[in-house]
C-alpha cells in the first residue's frame, strides 16, 4: 500500500526523516494532502483509481502518529461507514504502508477542487466547528469528479470494481446508482465520514498545501 504525501505533510510527518519508496505510480494508491481550513490544519486522503476521498478536520502531527497505523484505521472507518469492506480498494495493513512522493498531477488536481468544495461549505455554517464533516465526506463521495476523460462518481467506482471480483454484487450496485445526487443530511457535527449533501454556496476558500 503506497501513500503518496505532499511535501507539506511530509514536512509534518518528519520532513527529511521520512524513509520514502520510489515505486511507479499505480491506480491502487492513496494521495495525501494537508488543508488549511477556518485556520486549522485538515486532511485530505483520495484514492488514485476511484478518488474515493476522506477529509479529517482539526489534525495535529500527534494525531497521525504513527503515520502507517493512522492513515490504515482512518481509511478502514471510512469504508466501513459506506458499508464497503475493509479490503474494497486494496489490503489495508499497518506493516505494508509505504510513503512516496506525489506522482500524478491529475489526481492532486482533483484533490484541490474537493479542497474548494470543502471550503464552500464551511463559509456558510458560520466555521469548520459547525461542518457536518461527515456528510461532507459522503458528499465528495458522491459527486462527479473528472476521471480518464470523463464525470464518474467515487461511490459508483469502487463499487464497480468490487463486482468485477464478484458479480454477485451487482443489485448492490443497482441500487447504489438511486442514491446520486446524496440526500440533505442533518446538519450534525462529527470527525469524519459521510452523511449528507450540502448546497454548492461559495465562500471561504480551503486552501491546499503541498504539491508535486
């Protein structure tokens, strides 16, 4: 399992200190990027062949360490809370996470839009402690992004590739497609994971940190 980290979370995680991996990009891996939103440091985690996405608010370097262990418990609610299994996109073991620098332009690209969106619904909430954060990670999930040419939706991605490995899941699938656009949510306040869907107000803007 490859993360791949921008130089500011590698600054964060230890800057020179970091053992990175130098391995060919592949659609199996995760990019990692800090935002600065409403003056707090935040995460934003995407997968490289779906843009499956996972937005933590309010981090500090303790809460990601150890790097390896955090980034696998993280990533295993996210898919857990979407009724996926752990494995969906991927082994996800402690002892086989394997930092790299970033290596594709498009998917930090599309990272940097979700980065807008999430600035356009903290503004209007009154701040990041009022977000529905996770209703906003069932909304990135949800919504269209660019993916080889096209608008596909993270959701309908993974699920995709989970009924390759088994057809069976197909009426799952069926079923998951009636879901787009995601409902309103309640509007609730919690760490991460998915609920709602939000209105696309403009305001403050999430700006991204690191790159290439």
């Amino acid at each position: 399992m490859v993360v791949r980290c921008t130089g500011k979370l590698l600054n964060l995680l230890g800057g020179q200190s970091v053992a990175l991996v130098d391995s060919p990009p592949s659609t199996d891996d995760w990019y990692a990027n800090l935002l600065w939103v409403d003056q707090r440091k935040c995460l934003l985690v995407a997968h490289a062949g779906t843009l499956f996405a996972l937005f933590v608010a309010d981090i500090r370097v303790n809460d990601l360490r150890p790097f390896e262990r955090r980034i696998v418990e993280l990533l295993t609610g996210a898919l857990l809370e979407e009724g996926l299994p752990s494995d969906a996109l991927g082994r996800l073991e402690p002892n086989e996470v394997r930092l790299a620098k970033t290596a594709s332009r498009h998917v930090l690209g599309v990272m940097n839009q979700m980065a807008l969106e999430i600035g356009w619904h903290v503004d209007p909430v009154g701040g990041l402690w009022n977000i529905d954060v996770d209703g906003l990670n069932r909304h990135l999930r949800r919504s269209l992004h660019t993916k080889d040419g096209d608008y596909r939706v993270p959701l309908e991605l993974v699920h995709e590739g989970l009924q390759r490995r088994d057809p069976q899941r197909s009426p799952r699938l069926s079923r998951l497609r009636s879901e787009f656009p995601a409902p309103t949510g309640s509007g609730r306040s919690s760490s991460f994971n998915g609920a709602s869907g939000f209105p696309a107000a403009k305001g403050l803007e999430a700006r991204p940190l690191g790159g290439e």
